[in-house]
C-alpha cells in the first residue's frame, strides 16, 4: 500500500530538483543569448565569435530549451496553484 507521507515527500523532492533544472536551464539560456549578442556585435566588427556555429545550435540546442523554460514558467504557475489550494 501507498504511504501519503512518503509519497509527499517524494513529490516535494520532485519539484525540488525539477525547479534546480529549471534554474540551470535559464542560466543556460541567458549564457546563450549572451554568446549571441556578443557575437553579432563582434561580426559587425569583422571578428568572428562564433555567430555561424550559435546559428548552427539554435535547432538543436537553443530553442528546445527556450521551450523549456517556457514550458517550465507554465507548469510551475499550474503546480503552485494546485498547492497554494490544498493549503
């Protein structure tokens, strides 16, 4: 049988880690658009910083997690509602 304090616990622990990846993940974004606007004023420039090799990450790297963070934004509204209720 199903222990609710455990398993409150668990959920606890869950959220927990889930908002410490969230946070990574939006450090990670912000580092991105940094890289981003450093390497375009750099091309301006005529140096290269690796605007060609950010324009190759964005598909595969940078727009799945800027769908993380906002997905992240939402979920945590939703799951704070919820026990923001029960409280």
């Amino acid at each position: 049988m199903l222990d609710l304090v455990s398993s409150g616990e668990t959920m606890v622990k869950f959220y927990y880690w889930l908002n410490k990846l969230l946070l990574l993940d939006v450090f990670l974004v912000f580092g991105f658009f940094g890289w981003f606007v450093v390497a375009a004023i750099a091309q301006n420039s005529g140096l290269d910083l690796g605007l060609g090799l950010w324009q190759q990450l964005w598909m595969p790297v940078i727009q799945p997690a800027l769908g993380l963070v906002m997905l992240g934004a939402i979920m945590s509204g939703v799951v704070s509602r919820f026990v923001n209720k029960k409280v």
